[in-house]
C-alpha cells in the first residue's frame, strides 16, 4: 500500500498554497492526503475567551482551519482522498513525528506569525532538515509551482550516496510527463599552479569528464528502470549552490539530497539545500540520504 503524503497547515497563505500544490501532488501519484495542523492552543486557554464551554478558542480555531483546508483540498479535486487532524503539539514535533509514514511532508515556505521579510519559516526549515522522508517546501513564483515549465530539475552528489534524489527526482519527472534535468556541478581550482594555458584546460576538461561519469554512475540503474522519463546530463562548473539556484529559475521542482548522519541530531543540511530553501524560485525537495 502506498504512504499517504502529508501537508502541514496553519491557514496562512503559504500553507494554502501548499494545501494547493499537495492536492495536485496526490493526485499525480494516486495517494491519500492528510492535512495535519499543529498549535498549542491550551498554552492560550486562559488568555482567550470562548463561547464553547468545553473547549478554548484555541481549539475551536485549530477545527476551523482544518475543516477549511480539508473543504478546500476537496474543491481542488474531488477525486483525491482527503483528511485532516488538529494535534495540541508544536509544529515541527508533530510533522517529524507522522514523517517516517509519509511518502513525503508537503509544507509552505512561512507559516503565521512569522516575521516579515523572512526567507524561510523556521518550522520548515526544521522539518526538512530533519525528516527521515521527502520534505517539500512550496515557494516561488506562481508559474513555478503551477507547473508551467515542464521540467524537474536533481542536483546530483556522490554517486554512491545520492541515489535517493535522483529515484524520487526520476518519479516526478515520470508522473508529471515532464523532462528531468541532472545537474552535477564541478570545479576548476584557480589555486592550482599550472605552467601553460593548455595545462589548464586539459585539467577543466579532465573535471568536466569527470562530472559527465558521476552524472552516469548515478543515474544509470534508475534511468533505466524508468525508459520513458527524457533525462538530460548537464555537467556545469561552478559552485553547487550556485549553479543549482541558476537551474532552478525555469523550473516546476528542484530536488536535492540532505544527508542523514545516524545518531546526530539537529539541522542536518548542507550549504547547497540551505540556499535552494531560501532562495529558489521554485518549489524545492530535500529527500534524506544516509551518510
């Protein structure tokens, strides 16, 4: 049976949008979707009054906005099973605690109360860098996250060790009929001494081979258990973060690795998935590796 995918909400506007491109993600890949929204309320009991005796306002606004995002889901498309849950629980503990029974965490890029002007709330950011599945994070431009682009886009690691990205990565692409772009990025250290011109191109050459057989040794058993999926190579020197913010710009999803290191906690994400978060156009997935 396959994992229900999950969005967290907290009836903002980026969790609406989420809600939105969730109902659209279930659909593709014919799963279930639970809304799931996380609030405190009993910490504001007292503090707010209420016209229901046997529960705080709190509660009663939890109900609200889960009945709401759930009226909502079923609008969008009637066809996709849909359900929703308040839990009196913070944010991040619930979404990590449903994470290792979902196909994926679908959340927005700001949740209410955050301050503005910022890049990325900080409950998404906790859960992508911590879930134990795919986290998607719902940001950019309209046109990105509508899927106008007909392109997915996977930032490819070590070969050994990025499988994971590049299987989910080649599932998108698969489900939306689209075209994935494999990116590996590479570099020519200037510090290196060379001693004529023709040294040093033969070594950016030499490096870009090498990234064009990363990029192969990755993609190969996935590509072809998935024939139908257009796969493009593209092997671009530059920094990571940097060229993958580059690949983004026209495209419906970009999806990278954060590796998992058993037995360390906290934020486990490197320089390149912190700055797709934060900065890219479009909607951005982190999938977990191990180490």
């Amino acid at each position: 049976m396959d994992l229900p995918l999950f969005v967290g909400i907290d009836g903002s506007d980026s969790s609406l949008a989420a809600v939105d491109w969730a109902v659209d993600e279930a659909a593709r890949h014919g799963l279930p979707l639970h809304l799931v929204h996380a609030s405190l309320w009993e910490t504001y009991e007292r503090a707010q009054p209420s016209f229901h005796a046997d529960r705080s306002a709190g509660e009663v606004m939890a109900e609200h906005i889960v009945a709401s995002c759930t009226e909502r889901a079923r609008l969008r498309n009637p066809e996709v099973k849909v359900s929703g849950r308040a839990l009196p629980e913070d944010a991040v503990s619930a979404l990590l605690r449903v994470a290792p029974d979902a196909f994926a965490l679908v959340t927005g890029s700001r949740g209410r109360g955050e301050v503005a002007g910022m890049l990325l709330g900080s409950v998404s950011l906790a859960v992508a860098a911590r879930a134990v599945c795919p986290v998607i994070v719902i940001r950019g431009a309209e046109p990105n996250r509508r899927g106008s682009f007909g392109r997915v886009v996977v930032g490819v690691g070590d070969p050994t060790g990025g499988t994971a990205a590049v299987r989910f990565a080649v599932r998108e692409a698969e489900v939306r009929g689209c075209t994935l772009t494999a990116v590996r990025a590479w570099r020519n250290p200037l510090q290196e001494p060379v001693d004529h011109m023709l040294i040093a191109d033969d070594a950016a050459r030499l490096r870009e081979e090498r990234a064009s057989t990363a990029l192969e040794d990755a993609l190969r058993e996935t590509v072809r258990q998935h024939p139908r999926v257009d796969v493009r190579r593209q092997p671009v020197e530059g920094p990571g973060h940097r060229v993958l913010l580059e690949a983004s710009a026209d495209a419906d999803l970009i999806v990278v690795g954060a590796q998992r290191r058993h037995g360390r906690f906290g934020l486990q994400l490197g320089r390149v998935a912190h700055t797709l978060l934060h900065h890219a156009p479009c909607p951005v997935a982190v999938v977990p590796q191990s180490a």
